[in-house]
C-alpha cells in the first residue's frame, strides 16, 4: 500500500459512471484520464507526453520538481487497470515532497472505481528542526471530477450532489431514500444546526468523502425521523454522522450543540478531516492499487499468458506426436505392401523370363519347321540330309524321321 513514511491529507474511493448527455465514443475510463491529464497540467504547470500518461512510462520535468511514474495492464477479462504516482517538491518547504497516489480500475464499459490518495513526505534527515504543519488548504487536484458534466461520482443509486442537499418538502423522501440506500458506499452528515457549523464549508472541506446534508426546520427533522429505524434517530440542533448500511454493526454518531462547542469548531473541524479524509478504512486500503500493484499485475498476467502459450504449445506438440505415430503405422503398412508387390513383382519377373524362354523356342521352332519344309520341297527327298547342327533335339528327331521316310521310299522306288 503507502509508504509507512508518507502522511495521508486526502483520499478518495469513488465509483465514476457516464454523464447522462455523453456519448459512447469513449469509454469512462478514458474520459476520466482525459480530465485528469488536463487537470494535473493546469495545477503543476507543466507539460508531458500524452501517451505516456494513458499508456505507462515515466516522466520528469525540466527543473526536476516533479516526477511521474505511470503503470498499465488488463485484466483477464479485458479490464482496464491503470495507476500513476506523481511526486511534486513543495514551493516553499524543501523538505517536503507532495505525493499523488491514483488509480483506475474498469469495472464494466460504463463504470469504473477511482481511487486517489494525497499525501507528504518529509525529509528530516540530519536536521534537528521539527518538521513544519501542512497547510490546509483545499485539494484541487480531483475537484474537476465533481463538476464535469462528462461523467457522473456515484453514491450508491444516486449521484454524488454538487452542493449539500438542504431538506425540505421536496427532497425528504429522496433524503430518506439514500440514508437506507444498502450501496451507499460513505458516511451522511447531517446538520441540524446550519448556524454553528457551516454545511457549505463541511461539504468543499469533505467532498467525495461525506455526503452533507442539512435541516433548519424542527418539523421536518421530525418527519425525516418517521420514516427512518429508530437506531438512525437524528436530534435537533446536533451532527448525526450516519455510516453505510452494508455494515449492520456500524455505529452512528451523534455531536449536539453542546459537544461542538466544548470542543471547538476549529478542533472539530480538524477531527471531521481526521476522520473521513486522512484515514482509509481497510476496505478502501484494500481496494486501493498502486503502481506496484499494477505492476505485478501485468506482470502475473504477463506469466499467465506464457503459460498459456507454453501449454497451448504442448498440446500442439502432443497433437504433432499422435500424428506422427499415426503416420509412422501408415508408413509401416505401405512398407508392408511394397514388400508383398515386390514379392509378387520377383515372381512376375520369373513368369516373364519363362514365357521369354518359351516365345523364343517357339520362334525357333517354327523357323527349324520352316527351314525343314524348305529343304524338303527342295530336295523332293532325294537330296534331304539333317542338320546334324540343329540345337533343337525335336527338329534333329523330326528332320532324322523325314531322312528315314524318304530314304525308305526312294529304295521301294527303285
């Protein structure tokens, strides 16, 4: 969270929707850093990058008086986190640096939660002064929120008002209807005695942190106390602080007019800032990231998607692996098969060498036939003798018979 040396002066925990006339070209989130880019250049009077701002990155400034450190991420579900911490040197302690602490957090495309902490820092190193008082003055950095038409700060159902809300006839079911609001998220100061504690000076000193409102009439104090639980019971001329409902524990403190003035408007004045503006509740303490908060998140979510690239590669290698095998029994079987043709294909080559051998002595044959028939129609068998160089025993018997016949028929003959 903040560092143990700082000292908290103001914090803010809002939750920031769309103004009711803005268009849908940006987002909330966008809108807001646009307004706060603008509004830190207008109070600290310098100028930097844009992008660096919106998109994260450091910056310092020519004189070295103020320095910025800007993170970003997104959530797993898309969600914008974005944080910044501005160090500022104070013009007249130097001593003393002012440190901004805000953040953003995107809850939905039309609401986001805005969290702001202004603190200081002094160095007292070395020095045996005491360290000098702040000076109360107000926090203008996150007034432009309150004031732009642009987006509307969120209590709860209702918008945060822009002055406190003065109960009459008009507004006490709407002042009802927020006190028992169970997502009013900050206290309700009601004033009962305008003329001792000034409601207007409560609301500039408190705004974002208390909703102020106030009564000057007895009547109407009495019909606010009907319609409300009687632990929520407001008396006259007094402070009722009433806490957020979603605490059903929550004590809810009364200051009548005489605990006011033995106290002090001033004392009670500084206990009011005390108490809703330099102090944060665990809740908000939690809520509350910071630089190095979103770091780590970008970082996580940095690691998360390694890792889910590293799996996505290992089932892309597991897949490749069964392929393989699959292949690999595909080949198998094909090297099986080339092996079978190859063996019948030995066996063709055997069949062809055979029918070679058989074609080539049939050719034989019938030339050894031929020249027999020749010989013999030459000779008309008195002349015939075998070839006694004939290959073919079946010509040397055939052309032996034709010798013997025909030399049997010229002896007959003669």
């Amino acid at each position: 969270m903040m560092e143990s040396t700082s000292v908290l002066v103001n914090k803010l925990c809002l939750r920031i929707a769309r103004g009711n006339d803005q268009s849908e070209d940006l987002g909330v989130g966008d809108i807001v850093l646009g307004m706060m880019y603008k509004q830190i250049s207008q109070v600290f009077n310098i100028l930097f990058d844009w992008r660096t701002f919106s998109r994260g990155g450091t910056f310092i400034t020519a004189d070295n008086r103020v320095k910025g450190n800007i993170q970003t991420a997104h959530t797993s579900d898309d969600h914008m986190l974005w944080a910044a911490r501005l160090s500022v040197k104070d013009d007249s302690y130097q001593r003393r640096r002012w440190v901004y602490n805000m953040s953003i957090v995107q809850i939905s495309d039309e609401e986001i939660s805005f969290n702001y902490a202004k603190c200081y820092q002094d160095h007292l190193a070395g020095s045996l002064k005491s360290p000098r008082e702040r000076p109360k003055t107000k926090d203008m950095l996150p007034e432009i929120l309150f004031d732009s038409p642009q987006i509307n700060c969120m209590i709860g159902r209702y918008a945060y008002p822009r002055a406190p809300i003065v109960l009459d006839d008009y507004s006490l079911n709407d002042v009802v209807d927020l006190i028992m609001d169970p997502d009013r998220p900050i206290p309700i100061m009601l004033i009962t005695c305008p003329d001792v504690v000034s409601p207007e000076t409560i609301f500039d000193m408190t705004k974002g942190n208390l909703i102020v409102a106030c009564c000057d009439d007895t009547r109407l104090v009495m019909d606010l106390n009907a319609g409300l639980p009687k632990n929520l019971y407001t008396q006259w001329d007094s402070i009722h602080i009433l806490m957020p409902l979603s605490d059903s524990r929550a004590y809810h403190p009364t200051y009548t007019y005489s605990d006011i003035r033995s106290m002090g408007i001033d004392t009670f004045m500084d206990g009011i800032r005390q108490a809703f503006c330099e102090s944060m509740r665990s809740k908000e303490k939690y809520a509350f990231f910071t630089v190095e908060d979103v770091e780590k998140c970008r970082n996580r979510g940095q690691a998360n998607q390694l890792a889910q690239t590293c799996k996505e590669q290992k089932d892309r290698m597991r897949e490749m692996e069964e392929r393989l095998a699959k292949q690999d029994e595909q080949i198998e079987g094909l090297l099986a098969q080339l092996q079978e043709v190859s063996s019948r294909s030995k066996e063709i080559t055997e069949y062809e060498e055979m029918i070679d051998e058989s074609m080539a002595e049939c050719s034989d044959l019938k030339r050894g036939i031929s020249d027999l028939t020749t010989q013999l129609y030459a000779s008309l068998g008195d002349t015939f003798h075998p070839n006694e160089q004939e290959h073919l025993a079946i010509l040397q018997e055939l052309s032996h018979a034709i010798f013997v016949v025909t030399s049997c028929l010229a002896g007959k003959s003669k």
